[in-house]
C-alpha cells in the first residue's frame, strides 16, 4: 500500500496497485486499503511515511 502526498491524493487514502489484480482481487484489495486507511485515521495502524 502507498501514501501519496496530499499534494498528488487530498484524500489521503491508502492506494493499493490493482494493475495486475483480477477484478475480484481488484475489489477486495481496494476494501482491504479503505479499511487500512479508517484504521490509520484513527491512530491504530503505524505507516511509515519514506521520500520517494
């Protein structure tokens, strides 16, 4: 999963790379990020933030 700046994603969702994903695996990795991000909003995921 990657964190794009708040300059490139305001959301600041965490983003899964679905391009090689079937679009079963597409969907339930994109769930997978949504419920990663909720829990890193809420201060109970440690993400570690590098430069590209």
């Amino acid at each position: 999963m990657v964190l794009l700046s708040q300059e490139l994603d305001p959301e600041q969702r965490l983003r899964v790379n679905t391009f090689f994903l079937t679009p079963d695996e597409a969907l339930e990795a994109n769930a997978l990020a949504d419920s990663m991000t909720r829990l890193w909003r809420a201060g109970k995921l440690d993400v570690e933030i590098v430069d590209p």
